[in-house]
C-alpha cells in the first residue's frame, strides 16, 4: 500500500498530529485587496465555462445536447503511477489489451487510485519539491483528459478543491497552436483572460498560489526538449520572466521545469505516447486515467439515456459481449456503443436486425445512422464521404489527428450540415472565428473512415500492396484500420453502408480477402509462432480473421493453430475464442506459455469442444484452472482427446478435480501432469479413477510432481486393473529401491502397458539394471 507507506513517513517526520502539518493552506497569503475583484470574475467567468458539458449526438436538429456538468459527468478512475514512459505503443492497442492487467494490479493496490483533489498533495508525489507542484495526467484518445480538466476547473470555481490556489489558468493546446512568434507570459495570459489587465504583476509576487492547466501535449504543435543540457549552451531560450518575449514553448518548459514563476503549480494532460517528451520533465506526480471500471460504465449508459430501459439493455448487450464491454473502459467508446446500440432497442423496426457483435460492425452502424439523420442533405453522401475518407486516411499515415481549412480544401470538402455529421469543429482561440480546427470524433472514427474509403473508390487498384506497406509499419499505427478494412470485407459490417451508399465493388472485396488468406494461412496455418516476426502480427492477423468473421478462412486455417510463446491477454483469448467458434473442428491448439491464466481459460473453453489437442503447459492455471477443465471435460459435446497442463501450479486439489472427469469424459486419451505438485496424495485421486474399469486412459505423464515411494501401493493398484493405459512417465521423482517391488508387480500386473518411464529418480544402478532386466512382450523399461 504505497499511499500508507508515504503517509506514515509524513507522520513520521512531522509529528503524530496530522493537524500540526497536514492544513495545505497554512502559510499562503490572503489575496491582496486589488486582485479580489478581479479573482471573483475570473471565478465567475470560469464558472460559465464549465457549468455545462456539450455531448455531441448523430441527430440534425441536435447536433449537440447540453447538459449541466454536475449531473452528467462519470467519475474517472485516476491511478498513480502512470504507465511507464517507454512504453510508446499505440495507444488504442496497448490500452484495449492491458487494461484488465491494470485493474487487477489497482485491486491488489499495487496502483493507488486518487481523486482529482489530490494531485497536489504531498502524501501523493513520487519527488520531494520546496517550490510548487506538478502533475501530469495521461490517458488514451477520447478517455476523458479534457473533461476532468473542466471538472477539475469548475470545482476550483465553486471552492471545493484545491483552496490555496488563488488563480487557476486553463490552456489547451490545440488553442496556443494559433500563437506565431513571441510572446509573453502576460500578453499569453491576456489573450485568454484579457480582464486581468495591469495586475497581473501582483499575481507574479505570489506564485505559490497559481495553477496552470495545459490540456493535450500531443496535440502541441512544437516539441519541448526538457533536456536543461543544450539550454544551457542556448541561456537566449530559458524563460524565467513573466515579461521575457519567447516561444510558447519556452513559456510551457519554464513553468514545468521551475524557472519561470519558480513556486506556481502545474497540471499537464497528454496521450501516453507523448509521455516520453516529459521524461526529464520536473514532475511530482505521474498519474493515468484508467477509465471506467465496474460500475462506473452502467453508470455511463444510465446518464447517456433518458430511457432507463434502453439503458440497461444496452448495458446489457455490451456486457454480454467480452470485446464490447472491454472497450466500456473509454468514455468515448461507451459514448460510440450508445449512438450505435441505442437504436436497435428504441425502434421497433431495427429489434428484428442482428445486433453489431463486433467491433467494425458497431462502427458500421454508427456511421449508418449519421447517415440515415444526414444524407438528405447532400446529393453525392458517396463522394463526399470517399474524400473525407481519403483525409482521414492521410491522417492516419501522418499520425494527424486535427485538420484545418487548407486540409479540406486540398481533400475539395466544404463545410456543411453534412460534414459535421462526422468532423467536429473546434476554435482554436475564442477570440478569433478564423481558427477553425477539426477533429473527428473519436480517432477510431477516423480510422474507420479511412478503411471505409478502401471500399467507396470504383478503383482499388493495389489495394493488397497498400495493406501489406501499411501493415509493415512497425509503429502500429495502421493496426486499427487494418481491423476495420478486414471486418468491412464482411457482409454484416457492410450491409447497413451499403444500404445507402450503393454496393461496394466486389473487385476490392475479393482483394482484401486475399489478402486477409493470405496474411492467416501463412501465420496462423502453419508452423509455429517463432516463425513469423513478432507476437504482435500473429495476434493481429487473428484479430483480423475476427472481424472479417469469415468462417470458410477460418475452417480452411485453424486446423492447428500454434501459439507457444505469445502472450494472450483476456481479449486476445475473447478474440481467438470467437475465431474458435467459426471452425467445425480444430486439430491442434498449442497455447504453451501464452500467460493464458484462469481468466483467459475461461473466456477459451466454449469454444474449445472440438479441439482435439490441447497444449497449456506454462500458464499459471494452478487449482481454480483445473476446476474449470474438469467442468469442461464432462461435457457430453467435449472432443478433446490430449491435454497437456505440465508447469500450472496444479496440487492435490486440482488433482482431485481432473481426476473426478477423468470417468465422465468420453474422448480424453493423453493426459500430460508433468512439473506440478501433485503429491503422493494427489496421484492417489488420479489412481483411483484409472482403476476404474469404465476409465479410458491410454497416456499419463506424471514427471517432476514430488513423488515417493509411498504412492507407489496405488500405483501398481490402479495399473493393475487398467486395460487401456498403453505409457505411464514418472520421470524426476523421489522414487528409490525401496519401490523395486512395487514397480517389478506393476510391470508384470499391467497387460496394456507398452513404455514407462522412470529416469532421474532415486535408484541404485543394481537397482535400475533389475528394472531393465523386466522380459515383456512390446514393453519398454526406460530408466
């Protein structure tokens, strides 16, 4: 529990009396009797900002609905630390995958979760500071940075958080993005907030009780090096005056690094990427939106509609669905599921229709119904939407995420009722109608736009060489659009679009087809996973195979699917289930080492009835694991005929489980325990179904479990009787000389026995050479 840990070393420091040091605003001046009127307007001022929260919706009469903050916003979880900064990602990518990991870390408090209104407490930094404090907030697109921000800024207004700062200032980004030249910490100020006029001077005298918010670093035009080693060959460039004329960016890395106003406070909000320009940042506090966990998402879809009952259908049919309820964790996605899901249960003539089940068909659906509110609009909603697509598609290729008047000029897009349907406009300055930015709602609308385009243009030309380029990126950033081209080569995800955007031409349908063949059977159709360059292709191209939902490719792919060694995470093992389920039969699924855990595992057995081999060593399954397989195993439908759970942490309690199904399973032939901790008493439960007449195991390894020879009475008891057992391996145990006996009546006992193998125990060479000796027709002693 790290927050204790720095709690009891404050005790520790200071006293056993909290009160003593613990009152944040002791030691803080009044505010100065000239700045108290300018100090209530800005409260004010602020305060009509942020009262109210703009949700954008797919309607033309309501392009946007408005409603007061209080009521609308969802608490965010908020952890610290933050995601390490190496890890650079994509971040749709990593933050689908890895968030389930960093729930389960936040339960086991290895992470603390924090409220807003204690990002500028002591008992929370990770660096000790005597001049201010700093925090830095960081989470995927659309997971609510700006909106916390807006929180965090009208709380201040209405005095409930943060007391001992007596101004708060709040900058995005994408706005000082307008600012050319130099300039000043005042007139930068000023541009904003122009009504603090000439006292500002006063405000610098006192700058342990300023905040400064700067929203979305990403989207910052300029870098900012936080290196202070070139600076200091460059003294022209540091910024320590509120009067010196500079870059903006010098200004930001001023007030970051202390040198500017040295004692103000500071809050930065960024993607994770670009996380790693603030490595050498002066920062107390690293922090990480986690999103929406438990819940907090029902209670997302019971303020995004007015009809409880839609909201809990939604809510249902999300949680219902592994893949959709996952993405539940990013506001912006629930918001998407909303728009998307709502429909199917508000109007009647929709309930009859499949509900989107994966993720391009929910998105095929949300532009279906932009459309179906939209196109009246416009004569040409196909051209339109193919060149707004085209813009999208660049985007995606330049990592660009906002666009200006000269980006739709160069695409021939004019702005219209219709094309914000699907961009969203933001100014840049408040002050200036000129600078008009856009933005598509969510960066997953873009690029499903831009796989959307794949499909509008009458030529595809070489559209598997364009995949193939795009997915040879090595950064990930055409991993999403990728998904999405695969899934609209799917009759389902394509249906609604083409409903009223004309058929898409069967010529670029059958290519990415192709390609997709092409990019599954040479990964997933042969070999084994050390083959292919990195773990991260062959799980796309199973995500890949997922949204396409392309069963004559899955059948003709997975007959043996080898995935020893890559690391499944829950979604991988919901993805590869579905991918499961589409096959009539799978051979062979090696799923060694893929840190599949019990989670994983239970996501997996539905769709593993058919298989037929199923390797699982290595992957922490432990007793709970062995549980859910012996449920799995006494199905009537199962088909499984091996299984290897060698190296789970499996103890006699798991023992005992396997052993109960090892009666009711009809097809279960080979059964791999090797490297667990079975016991003596463990291996007692497994005789005790092998002895039974109606058991038909023909294969049981048993190596490195921890056995004695006091096991070895039920042992020679159960082979005995077994008229199926054909190998029996009781490699690297403790057996010794004294089990001669034992084994000697065994061997004679067993008639169906063709191998055991009893290397690298306990026995003496006189001993081992007496075993060898053993005359019995196609039966070999290996010892």
């Amino acid at each position: 529990m790290p927050k204790l840990e720095r709690v009891l070393k404050d005790v520790e420091k200071h006293g056993p009396d909290p009160s003593d040091y613990m009152d944040i605003t002791e030691g803080l001046l009044d505010v100065p009797s000239q700045l108290a009127g300018v100090q209530e307007k800005h409260r004010e001022k602020l305060r009509a900002q942020t009262e109210r929260l703009c949700v954008n919706t797919i309607l033309i009469k309501e392009k946007t609905k408005v409603f007061q903050l209080v009521d609308h916003y969802t608490r965010l979880t908020v952890i610290s630390p933050g995601r390490d900064l190496a890890n650079v990602e994509h971040e749709l990518l990593a933050r689908g995958q890895d968030h389930e990991k960093r729930r389960e870390r936040q339960l086991r408090r290895k992470l603390e979760q924090i409220r807003p209104s204690q990002l500028f407490r002591s008992s929370f930094s990770r660096r000790s500071s005597k001049c201010g404090s700093s925090a830095a907030v960081s989470g995927a697109p659309g997971m609510g940075k700006t909106t916390l921000v807006q929180k965090i800024v009208h709380d201040w207004t209405m005095g409930k958080i943060f007391p001992h700062f007596q101004f708060v200032f709040s900058f995005k980004f994408r706005e000082l993005n307008a600012i050319n030249g130099r300039i000043n910490l005042r007139n930068l100020v000023l541009i904003f907030y122009p009504y603090f006029g000439n006292v500002l001077g006063e405000l610098w005298k006192n700058p342990e009780g300023l905040l400064f918010i700067f929203d979305g670093l990403d989207e910052f035009k300029d870098s900012i090096d936080f290196a202070d080693s070139w600076r200091n060959t460059e003294p022209q460039s540091v910024c320590t005056d509120p009067e010196f004329r500079c870059r903006v960016s010098d200004i930001v890395y001023g007030l970051i690094q202390r040198k500017l106003l040295p004692g103000c406070s500071m809050l930065v909000t960024s993607r994770p990427a670009a996380l790693r320009l603030m490595e050498k940042a002066e920062i107390n506090l690293w922090t990480e939106i986690l999103g929406l966990v438990g819940d907090e998402r029902k209670e997302y879809f019971n303020k995004f509609f007015e009809d409880q009952a839609v909201a809990a259908a939604v809510f249902k049919h999300a949680e219902e669905n592994e893949i959709l309820y996952t993405m539940c964790y990013n506001p912006s996605y629930c918001w998407i599921l909303g728009l998307s899901l709502g429909p199917f249960f508000t109007q009647r003539d929709r309930k009859h229709q499949q509900v989107p089940k994966t993720v391009t068909q929910l998105y095929s659906y949300y532009i279906y119904n932009i459309l179906k509110n939209h196109s009246r609009e416009i004569k040409s909603p196909h051209d339109v939407l193919l060149r707004l697509g085209e813009m999208a598609f660049a985007g995606v290729s330049q990592k660009k995420v906002v666009f200006r008047n000269e980006d739709l000029i160069q695409w021939d897009l004019q702005p219209s009722q219709f094309l914000s349907g699907f961009l969203t406009e933001l100014l840049e300055r408040d002050d200036s109608a000129q600078s008009v930015v856009y933005t598509f709602p969510h960066l997953t609308v873009q690029e499903f736009i831009a796989a959307l385009a794949q499909f509008l243009t009458p030529d595809p030309g070489d559209i598997r060489k364009l995949l193939s380029e795009a997915r040879g990126k090595e950064d990930g950033r055409f991993e999403i659009f990728l998904r999405f081209v695969a899934g609209l080569s799917s009759p389902q995800a394509a249906r609604p679009l083409e409903e009223l955007l004309g058929p898409f031409p069967h010529q670029t349908t059958c290519r990415v087809i192709d390609w997709l063949k092409e990019k599954v059977t040479g990964q997933m159709g042969t070999g084994k996973a050390g083959t292919v360059p990195g773990e991260g292709v062959l799980l796309n191209t199973m995500h890949y195979l997922f949204e396409s939902q392309n069963k004559a490719l899955a059948r003709g792919s997975m007959e043996a699917l080898q995935l020893g060694g890559l690391r499944l995470t829950p979604i991988d093992c919901v993805v590869l289930s579905h991918v499961l389920g589409m096959c009539d039969a799978v051979k062979e699924l090696d799923l060694e080492g893929c840190y599949v855990e019990q989670e994983g595992l239970k996501r997996l057995l539905p769709a593993l009835r058919r298989c037929q081999e199923l390797g699982l060593e290595r992957n922490k399954l432990r007793d709970p694991g062995a549980k859910l397989l012996s449920t799995f195993l006494r199905s009537p439908d199962c088909e499984l005929q091996r299984l290897q759970l060698a190296e789970n942490g499996l103890t006699e309690r798991g023992a005992a489980d396997l052993a109960a199904s090892l009666l009711a399973s009809r097809s279960l032939a080979g059964l791999d325990l090797g490297r667990n901790k079975l016991g003596d008493s463990g291996v007692k439960f497994l005789c005790e179904a092998l002895r039974n007449p109606d058991c038909a195991m023909e294969q049981v390894k048993l190596d490195d479990n921890g056995l004695t020879d006091s096991c070895t009475e039920d042992l020679s008891c159960a082979l005995g009787t077994s008229r199926s057992l054909t190998i029996l391996s009781l490699r690297s145990n403790g057996f010794t000389d004294n089990s001669y006996e034992a084994f000697f009546n065994l061997i004679q006992c067993c008639q169906s026995l063709e191998m055991i193998g009893l290397r690298e125990n306990q026995f003496t060479a006189n001993v081992r050479k007496l075993l060898r000796s053993v005359q019995k027709p196609h039966l070999q002693v290996i010892v």
